[in-house]
C-alpha cells in the first residue's frame, strides 16, 4: 500500500522560511513525477510545485517562482519543498503527490496525479 507522509509545516512570519518533506513508502518512484499542491480554505486546490525522477524537469507555479525550490532524494523515496520569502498568501494545507504515470513531462492538474499525501499545515502571519 502507497504512503505518502509529509513534514515541516508549521507557524511562520512572513519573510520566514519552511522546509516541506514528503518520504513515500510501498513502492518506489525513481521515475515518477513527484510534485507539491496547497489549498487555502474556501479555495481550489493548486499546484505549487513538481520534479522528474531525473531532477532535470522542474516546474515552478509562477507565484512561487524564485521563493521556493523542490528537490527529491531517490535513495530515500522523498521529495522536498524549500519555502523562503513566505508571504501570508502562502497559508494552506500543502499536499505531496505522485504522477506515476508520466515520465517527462509535468502536468499542473491535480487529476493527473494518482497519490496523495493528508497534507501539512502551513500558517504565515503577517
């Protein structure tokens, strides 16, 4: 059975930073796209960000673009989310997933992703 488990969420003040993980288990996913969403309440769910196996695809939503950097570890089947510059804005529930399917190419969808972390809790005051 497929886990993923995320880390690090928490309190910060704006300007501050957060380092998200996210550490699968039941298979592994040296291949699959592994990425990072977040919803804010009464809002929809939204990509954030996400990396190829290789490391070598990245795709940034543009709002995150320069404050945040992925990174995933294979040997440890774990994917990170480096948070800097927060701004309140940032507050959400911050999910990890997995698209299996794809290889090379990043979709932003959240339909396209096949698992699916319970989320951490990021709150950034003002």
């Amino acid at each position: 059975q497929v886990q993923l488990v995320e880390s690090g969420g928490g309190l910060v003040q704006a300007g501050g930073s957060l380092r998200l993980s996210c550490a699968a288990s039941g298979r592994t996913f040296r291949t699959a796209i592994m990425g990072w969403f977040r919803q804010a309440p009464a809002k929809e769910r939204e990509f954030v960000a996400a990396i190829s196996g290789s490391g070598l695809i990245i795709k940034y939503a543009a709002s995150v673009e320069g404050r945040f950097t992925i990174s995933r570890d294979n040997a440890k089947n774990t994917v990170y989310l480096q948070m800097s510059s927060l701004k309140p804005e940032d507050t959400a529930v911050y999910y990890c997933a997995v698209d299996r399917d794809t290889v090379r190419y990043i979709y932003t969808a959240f339909t396209e992703y096949d698992y699916w972390g319970q989320g951490t809790q990021v709150t950034v005051s003002s």
